[in-house]
C-alpha cells in the first residue's frame, strides 16, 4: 500500500511539473522573448540538494547559490544547444521553453526594464498579466507592496488565485503579499495585510503580524520582489477551493476557534521535508520536540480530510494525536472518528460512513449517494 501511495505521489507530481509533449524545433534566435536579451553567463539549470530542477522564481543566481542550490549549466549553453537542436518536450511553438527561461530562470534582460509577465486566464475567462515589481528591499510591509503595486493606474497586488494560475511555485516557506479575495476577508483575513505562500505550503493565505512591520519577517522569507497584476476584472469563484493546500489552510483557520486554547504550535522551519511526509517516527519527533501535539489533534478532530490532501502521514499522526500524541497513543476503534472503523493498524471509511458524508456534503440531493444496486461491498 506504501508502494502504491508513493507511486501515486510521484505521477502526481510529473503531471503537474512534466513539459508538454509537443516538439519544439530549433529556435534560429535563442530561447529569449523578443525585446529581451540573453544572459549568457548566468544560470539556466539549478539543481537542488535532492538532485531535481529548481526555478528562481524572481531569485538572483546569487540568492539561490546562498540558498545551496548549485548550478549545472550556463543560459550560454543552453541557448546554443536550443538553436542548434530541437526539444521533444518544449511544447507548442516552443511555449515551454519560452515559459521557463523567461520566467523561472535569469537568462534573459529585459531591454527596457519592463518585465514581460505571465499572461493568465481566470476560471471564469477573465484576462490579465501577472509580473514581479522589484522592491529595492526585503524589508518591507504589506501596505508599501500594495503602495508599490499602485503607482500604475490599472494595477493591483496579484491574488492567491492569480499566483497559482502563473504556477508561480518555490521551495521553503515563501510568502509574499496578496490581494485578498471577498471570500477570504469573509474568512477573517485582513483586508490591508494578507500574505500567500507560495513555497512548500503553496497558495495558503494568512495575515500575521510580521507583514505589518517592515523588519518583523526577517527569516519569513527571501524574496525582494513582489507580483503585480493588471487586466481584466478577476472572476475567481472561489476555485482555490479545489487545490488541496487551499483547501486545508481554509479548513484550519476555521478550525482554531473551535479547539481548546492552544499553548505551542507547529513550525516547520529547518524541518527535513522529505522525512516529515514519510517518517512517522520522525513526524513524532518533531511534534514531541515542538509540544504541539494539541494543534495536531484540534486539526485531525475536524480537519482529517483536508489534512490527508496535503500530508501522506496524516492518519497514522491523527491515530497519536487522538490518543495523547508520542508514544501514548489510543487503541483500536477509540483511535477512530465517526463513519470509521480501526483495521489493520489505521482508520478506514466504512460504506455506512461514506454514505452519511455524501449525504451531507449534498444535502437535498443526498437521495443521488444511494446505489442502484446492492452490488457494492459493506
């Protein structure tokens, strides 16, 4: 079963970062936008420690060496080898290829200062243009991004929904500024500071108080940059609601309120990534050594399924959690919330309890969950 988790992870994973099968010829004039120009000494392939591609996402070659990232070619060579040769996976009229040295690499300068953005689409059909605004410093609030955001008429802070519609994607605990949508001021989020992450927790929102002073964040994150977006009037409809990270940090911001004070919570600053999503001796480890065993259990009480979205070990966790989280955990069944059943060392959804939550979720069309036939196993 491990196994099979493991390898739906990973296909995952490739459908959602793997290059379009269209062949992309050679390109006579290099892998720059026109009106751009190659920088042929920077990097054009950074390699992260687990050996997999990185994009800068708006980093400088020298922020992302600091960051130990280490790089394996130049965009010197990459241009030749894209003028020379054709690339089985550099997407319709070299799309992908455009996409990526433009945008989640430092190949190419703009020559007149005017970064050439993402153009995006809304869920809703609405047009617009996503690009990053420097902002001389690292150091500065919510309210100075969205004054920064302002100086063109027609222009404002980029949403969630718009970050995730670029795939702007980093590693870490990256947060920048965002426009908050209706839905999430309805929320509780702040109208005048709301923050996304777009690295390891990607397309979360929250407003703390470190985005309200401008040297409170230090160690946040690491970006000197923030996104703009100017276009058409955004139709979002809420479709974050859809992506498992949206999903679980609405479900957690709801659920805070709901749970017994809490005293320590969870941060995953320096945490080994890799073995927190599949060691669950070290997960215990980590909750032990942090004591924040009563913000795992308020999450697993009425945020499992959102959880489960976003960690591959949140059940065993939830089974510790639930009793007294360490090593004192509960025992069969009383592990378990309604609508499950302990087997074979973990909680399972019986036919009974699946039935009831689709009848939930649907309401007055609950009478559609039941089966045409008795076919189905109990």
């Amino acid at each position: 079963m491990k196994h099979q988790v493991n390898m739906l992870i990973a296909c995952v994973f490739m459908a959602m970062f793997s290059g379009s099968s269209a062949e992309c010829p050679p390109m006579p004039d290099g892998i720059c936008l026109p009106g751009r120009t190659l920088n042929a000494t920077a990097c054009g392939y950074w390699e992260n420690p687990n050996g997999s591609r990185e994009g800068t996402n708006g980093r400088s070659d020298s922020e992302m060496a600091a960051l130990g990232f280490t790089c394996m070619m130049t965009c010197g060579s990459i241009d030749q080898g894209h003028r020379a040769n054709a690339d089985p996976n550099g997407g319709p009229d070299c799309k992908d290829v455009y996409d990526y040295y433009n945008h989640n690499a430092n190949c190419c300068v703009d020559v007149d200062g005017e970064d050439p953005g993402w153009n995006i689409i809304g869920p809703r059909g609405s047009r617009g243009r996503l690009s990053m605004k420097d902002m001389g410093t690292k150091d500065f609030t919510w309210v100075d991004a969205k004054n920064k955001a302002d100086e063109v008429q027609g222009r404002t802070l980029a949403s969630s929904a718009q970050l995730k519609a670029a795939g702007i994607v980093m590693t870490g605990d990256q947060w920048t500024p965002v426009q908050p949508s209706d839905a999430e001021i309805a929320r509780g989020l702040e109208a005048n500071n709301t923050w996304a992450n777009i690295g390891d927790r990607r397309y979360m929102v929250e407003s703390s108080s470190w985005g309200e002073v401008a040297t409170a964040w230090k160690g946040v994150h690491h970006l000197s940059h923030i996104y703009v977006y100017s276009g058409e009037v955004w139709k979002d409809n809420s479709t974050n609601a859809e992506d498992p990270g949206y999903a679980f940090g609405a479900c957690a911001e709801a659920a805070y309120p709901k749970c017994p004070p809490m005293t320590h919570f969870l941060n995953l600053n320096g945490t080994d990534m890799d073995r927190w999503g599949s060691d669950p001796e070290y997960a215990k480890h980590v909750l032990d050594e942090q004591q924040a065993w009563e913000q795992m259990k308020c999450l697993c009480d009425h945020c499992e399924r959102e959880l489960e979205g976003v960690w591959p070990l949140a059940d065993p966790m939830c089974v510790a959690a639930r009793g007294g989280g360490g090593t004192n955990g509960c025992e069969g069944d009383g592990c378990c919330s309604s609508g499950t059943v302990f087997k074979d060392g973990k909680c399972v959804a019986t036919y009974d309890g699946l039935l009831q939550a689709c009848k939930d979720a649907r309401g007055d069309w609950g009478w559609t969950c039941h089966a045409d036939t008795d076919s189905c196993p109990k």
